[in-house]
C-alpha cells in the first residue's frame, strides 16, 4: 500500500519503533528518482523532518542513516466506519450543552 500525503507513519530506529510522524509533503528531489518528504515529528516539541528517500523506502523498504538502519510504516487505522459519525448535542439538566463525540449506530 502507498504511503502519501498526510498519511502517518511509524519510523522505526534500529528496527524498534522509534517515532511517529505525518507526511506533510512529497515533492521531486533534484536528483532523478528520489522525492524530498516532509515529515511531521509528533513528538514533544513539534518538529519537522525533511528526508531524501526513493519511492520503495517511502514505501517501507529498510534504509540506513549514517549507518543506523531505518523503515517507514505505514499506520493503518482500526477503525472501520466508512466517514466519521456527526456530533449530536442535548441541552443538560443545568442550562449547558452535552456534545456527544459519537453518535450511537441505530439497531435495526
């Protein structure tokens, strides 16, 4: 499966997961083959990465940085819902507004 735009990844470090991070951007690399991808670090502080790879190893091929060996995976979500239910809001007994984060599937 692709990996692009806006997908998450987990980067693995030494064959251990090590981070994660979305791909913000892929762009051509001056070098023919190879793509400039932008990586979103989600970790404490925020931080953004710009890596040199081909096309296999954005795709999950194992590489090497420095001598450090390297992979990308792509994060797959578990959850099945084909889109996102809408909220649903109630007043409360106290004047404010309960919003509920998912809606309950109706029972046929």
């Amino acid at each position: 499966m692709a990996t692009g735009i806006l997908d998450l990844v987990l980067v693995y470090v030494d064959d251990r997961p090590g981070f994660f991070a979305r791909v913000e951007e892929i762009a051509p690399d001056i070098k023919p083959g190879w793509w400039q991808v932008k990586l979103l670090v989600l970790s404490m502080p925020l931080q953004i990465y710009t890596w040199i790879l081909d096309e296999s190893q954005i795709d999950g091929a194992p590489y090497t940085m420095g001598g450090t060996p390297i992979r990308l995976e792509k994060v797959i979500s578990p959850v099945t819902d084909e889109a996102p239910p809408a909220p649903v809001s109630r007043e409360s007994s106290h004047g404010g507004k309960v919003v509920q984060l998912f809606a309950k599937k109706k029972e046929s």
